[in-house]
C-alpha cells in the first residue's frame, strides 16, 4: 500500500507541526450592512487582527448584506448557535426583552458623538451590555456609527411634513412612537429589504446614517435629505456566550484586545465616512440636500422631545437620569 509523504513523516514524527496542527477555531460574523459601510469596513479589521494576531488559530468569516440572515433572523441564529457573532443596532434587543437599549434612540438624546461616547464607552455602556448575559449573550463593544438623517420622496423640512409619510424603522418601540407623535407611519423592514421597499413604494421614506444612504445607493430611489441627525445609531458588537466562555484564555484575550482596537478605529472612520458619503452624494447631484435652519431644528426638537417622558417607564428611569446626568442633557429645554 502506498504511503503518502505527510503520512510517513507523521509516523516516523509524532511531533511534526503538521500531525500536530488543530483546525482553526472558526467565528461566524454575520451583519446587514455593505462590506464598504463603516460596520463592513470594522468587521474586515477584526478579522486581521484576530487571524494574524492568532497566528492562525482563529479563522473570522464574514458574512457582510444579510448575505447569510436577515435583521430578524440573525439574533435567534446567535443564540442558537448557528453564528458566533453580530453587530445589530441597539433597538433590536427590544423585542427580545433587554427594553434598555431603546434608550440610545431616543431622539437628540446627544448633542454630538463625544456626548455619545461618554455613555457608550463609560459605565453606563458596559452596564447595558451586561444586561445581555441573561440572554445566552455576550455583549462585546458599542461602535458609535454618529447619527441618523431623513430621506424621502417628499420634502421633509419640518416635523410636520413627516405626517402620513410611511418611514421605516427598526423595531424600537422608542423610534415608533417618535414618528407616530409627528404623524408619521412607521414601517419596521429588514434592512436588505429596504432598497426595494422604496424603490416600488411600499415606503415613502426612512432613517438612517448618510453612510448607508450612499453604500445602500439609496440616492437612486429617494429624491430628498434632510440632516436632522434626530437619533444615535451605532452597534453591539456581540457573541453567543457559550461560543465566547468556551474559548481559551489567552485567545479571548487577543481577541478583546482586536475589537478594542477595532472600536477606537470605528470611531475615528465613521467620522470620515459620513463625511465623505455627503460629499459623494452632493456630487451625484440626485438628491436634494436640506440642513436645518436653527430655527427648523428647535421645531424638530420640540416635536421629537415629548418621546423621553412617554418612553421612560420602557427604557428605566433611572437609568435615563443617569444617561441625562451624564450628558447634561436637559428635557424640558427645545
């Protein structure tokens, strides 16, 4: 019987690194944004760091544009196993019953993303993260993504020409009843379906990043902008808990250590590209671009505002005081 070269020199060998070598451990990284978006972009760093800094014992595949679930799918697919980690934006624990997270989209809750980053990246982050354990989960890090605009194929420049429009959200109780206090009809769809829905109409409008307006090429099917920068988006950066707690030691500790980096790099490229994604988008020319006039954007806060005292009894008064101490952010003051 022939032998082949590996095999032989395993028998005579038992210590080869080749006999020796275990199968990578192997991450799961399934998201709803572009691979070009910030998320794809903090995704690719993280595989880098953890497969060179592993020295290839860990193998990150990533599964960028719902390639592999849906906005809906994809939290059941963590727990279950089937994926090890995601990176949804805070509204989508709701459902799941961790109420909490709705608290970052509540409207003008931060006056720019270094108000932001004092909560995500303080106390107050890490205690919402651990409010995930008791779920099988494993909440990782917070990615501030900055904040979400207006598009639509009707002109929005005040709260009031939001009424009727059909928007879409994410499913947060707290994003719903910001539009329905405007008269707004709020839609929650899987983002990977959002393209279509406005292209054929079965949404008029919808909120979100400028990055995802130019990656998702929203531009092509929506004719207004309106930068409102009404709510916070960002992401939880999470695993399944069994998957994290059953890693060993020293790579759990290299791979905390990526995504330590990976957030720092979030934040400074976010900024970029929210910057850069408006520039592109004015140059494409397609879309009409409307900044609120000073006067616009108190009645934008005024409208939005009332949501905080109807939603604190869902996202914990307490917790919003901490969140309000924090910031210095007022609630009786447009």
């Amino acid at each position: 019987m022939k032998v082949s070269g590996l095999l032989l020199a395993c028998v005579l060998t038992a210590t080869s690194a080749a006999c020796l070598a275990e199968p990578p451990i192997v991450i799961k990284f399934s998201h709803v944004a572009a691979f070009d978006a910030p998320k794809g972009k903090a995704a690719e760093r993280f595989k880098k760091l953890a497969e060179e800094g592993s020295k290839g014992r860990v193998r990150v595949d990533l599964y960028p544009n719902s390639s592999l679930y849906k906005d809906k799918e994809e939290l059941e697919a963590l727990q279950l196993g089937a994926v090890q980690m995601l990176a949804p934006a805070p509204g989508k624990f709701g459902p799941m019953g961790v109420k909490e997270f709705e608290v970052l989209d509540l409207p003008y809750l931060f006056d720019g993303i270094a108000s932001a980053q004092r909560v995500t990246q303080g106390p107050i982050g890490r205690q919402l993260l651990g409010k995930l354990d008791a779920r099988g989960i494993a909440g990782l890090a917070l990615w501030d993504n900055g904040f979400r605009v207006f598009t639509s194929n009707k002109p929005i420049r005040r709260p009031a020409d939001l009424k009727g429009q059909k928007i879409r959200i994410q499913s947060s109780k707290v994003t719903d009843a910001q539009m329905r206090g405007v008269g707004a009809l709020p839609q929650v769809l899987a983002f990977g379906e959002l393209y279509q829905a406005l292209q054929t109409g079965v949404v008029d409008g919808q909120e979100n990043p400028i990055t995802h307006v130019y990656t998702q090429k929203f531009y092509e099917v929506q004719r207004y902008m309106t930068l409102t920068d009404h709510s916070y988006h960002g992401y939880v950066v999470i695993a399944n808990k069994k998957f994290w707690e059953s890693l060993p030691p020293d790579i759990r500790k290299l791979l905390t250590s990526a995504l330590d980096d990976t957030t720092a790099y979030f934040y400074q490229m976010a900024k970029l590209e929210n910057d850069e994604a408006l520039e592109a988008i004015r140059k494409i020319g397609r879309m009409e671009i409307h900044t609120p006039t000073p006067q616009e954007m108190g009645e934008w806060k005024r409208a939005f505002g009332r949501v905080h005292r109807e939603m604190e009894g869902r996202v914990g008064k307490e917790l919003l005081e901490s969140i309000y101490k924090e910031t210095g952010f007022d609630p009786g003051r447009p």
